[in-house]
C-alpha cells in the first residue's frame, strides 16, 4: 500500500512559527494556501525563548460543504464555535472550517478552505481562523489576549485601552519618541505573575496612518508602503526600523489609560479613573467566549489585573499630536500613579 505524504511547500525553517509562546507547525499540499497562511503567521515577529507550547496545522482546500458549528462556546460576525469532548469546532459564513484536538502539550488542528476563498485572496476569514487557533493556545498556555498597546519607562508600565481605531497607536509611538519602550501597539498576552499582571508582547510592529508623518516626520513617508487590511489606510511598521531602543518584551503594568479620540473637543483632558472603569476598560480589550469554563478564567484574570492597576482617562483632540506639550503632563501623572 502506497501512503501519501504531504509535500513540502517551502524549506523546513519557513514550515514553523513562533507566535509568542507558541510554536506553530503548518503543514498543507497546496503552495497558495500556505502562502495566505504563512503571510499571517509571520506578522508575529517576536520569538519567545522555548519551551514553546506546539501547535500543529494540518491545512487544505475543500469545496465539500459541511454542518456549520453551533457556536454554543463563541459566536461572532463571520464565525461560529462549538465545544466539542477533546476540542473544538468551528465554521465561518463562507464555508471555512476548522476542528481542534486538544492534546496535554498543545493542539492539532485540522483546517479547510474553500478554493473560492484563496483564488478571490479573501485573508478575512481565513484570518478568523488563524486567530482562533493563536487565542486557543494562549489561553490553553495560561495567557489572556488583550486588544491594547503597552509602553514602559523604568517602574512605569502603562497599558492603553481603547476601541479600534481609537489612537492607540499614535499614544504609544508619542510615548516612543520620548524614550519609552513598547511591548505592542494591538495585541499583547496578560497572566498575573506572583500576585501582578503581567504583560508580554508578541509582535514588535506599528500600524500607523500615513497621516502620522506630519507629527512625527521620522516615520517617513508610509503611502508607498501596502495598506495591511482593506478596512483600513493604516501600513504595518517595523518599529526598530524607525525607533531602535523601542522594543521591549514583558513589564509589570501598573497604569490603565483609557484613551478616547474626539473631533469634538480642541484641548485635552486628563482625569482619574475610578476602580469599576478601570475593570470595563480592560474587560472590552478582550474576547469572552460564551463557555462558562473558559469565561470565568478570563474574568478572574482581567479583574485580579483590574484591580492592581491605577486608571486614567484621557481625551485628545483630533490633531493633539501638532502640540506635545500635553504629554509633559500626562507623563508626570503616570509616573506619579506608578
């Protein structure tokens, strides 16, 4: 009997992925797939030191249609997931599915695409996969993913919360140029470490808006460059490419800025936080399944983090950037609450 093995696409060294504390393993027959896939894995350019906790990706198109998940562990927009007894399974709008066998040191994953959706170069939901598969072992690993940014100056660790598109970014590259270190400017993991969060970056990149260059000219000219999502004019930045000292890799967070971006407003303003705000911003920069399993770990976290952490809101104006002046301020204020 004849057994067929997979081919390999690309050398073994471009077959893994370090994605955090994650090593990725992708295996597929099919050169394009692995090219859509691997253009995803590769953003995460910060490699954790091993142990890395292994997941496997056994990756192929198929056109045959399937039941679609039942979404009783996670319902989103393009995607439903179900709890299934050594794993999961999940399928999109457009017919991608995945099922994970959860193994005592990692997961296997078993991926299908339709051709429709890599012929048409849809990255979307094939996109939503991958991240379930990334969230999936984090969590499993003892981490929590947060949609926030963090920077760190010496005791001072700030994480910055806000809804997408909210500033961010240009926050923590403002941060930067005045001698901070940044551990993300979108997607950080966060675990209490001896009784303190702890955050731990997973990829040292920027997504900045051309428009930046007025504030900050060292980014350079950014329309060149492809956009990194078609929702977006936002281009994806090496930030050692522009700020050398810039990366960094864990710090302990002691400051929570929630940041909001006003057109409606032409000063900036600084406020405390009290306690129950600093909870619900940290808990919107984060995904929460429906499982109650899963749901209570990542509650227990964010609140046990929530509540070392000592809050600020801030509202800037649309153009705050021209005027740095407010950042003397706000520096001062954080390093008083750190």
């Amino acid at each position: 009997m004849t057994v067929a093995r997979l081919a390999d696409p690309r050398p073994d060294q471009r077959k893994r992925f370090s994605c955090g504390p994650l090593q990725l393993t992708l295996r597929t027959d099919d050169v394009e797939l692995y090219d859509k896939i691997a253009e995803t894995l590769g953003l995460y350019d910060f490699a954790w030191r091993p142990p890395r906790r292994p997941v496997r990706i056994f990756a192929r198109r198929s056109n045959v249609p399937s039941a679609a998940a039942s979404g009783d562990f996670l319902r989103c927009s393009r995607m439903l997931v179900e709890r299934l007894p050594a794993g999961l399974r999940a399928s999109t709008t457009s017919g991608a599915r995945a099922t994970a066998k959860f193994r005592d040191t990692g997961e296997d994953w078993h991926v299908t695409i339709p051709d429709s959706l890599v012929a048409a170069g849809m990255l979307e939901e094939i996109e939503d996969v991958l991240s379930l598969v990334l969230t999936t072992g984090w969590r499993r690993g003892g981490w929590t993913p947060i949609h926030g940014a963090a920077a760190v100056k010496g005791e001072a660790c700030v994480l910055i919360c806000a809804p997408t598109g909210g500033g961010k970014t240009t926050l923590t590259a403002a941060l930067v140029r005045r001698g901070w270190q940044v551990l993300g400017d979108d997607k950080l993991l966060l675990r209490m470490d001896n009784g303190r969060p702890l955050v731990a970056a997973l990829l040292h990149t920027f997504n900045l808006h051309p428009k930046t260059r007025e504030w900050f000219p060292e980014v350079g000219d950014l329309e060149h460059l492809p956009r990194y999502s078609v929702w977006t004019e936002k281009r994806k930045v090496s930030v050692s490419s522009i700020w050398s000292h810039a990366p960094a890799q864990s710090a302990q967070p002691r400051v929570l800025i929630a940041l909001q971006r006003s057109a409606e407003i032409t000063e900036v303003v600084v406020s405390p936080l009290d306690d129950r705000k600093v909870l619900e911003a940290l808990l919107r920069q984060t995904v929460i399944p429906s499982d109650a399993a899963t749901a209570r770990l990542i509650v227990s976290t964010v609140a046990q983090a929530a509540a070392m952490l000592r809050g600020l809101s801030v509202e800037v104006p649309t153009d705050a950037y021209r005027d740095p002046a407010f950042l003397d301020d706000l520096e001062t204020r954080i390093e008083r609450l750190a």
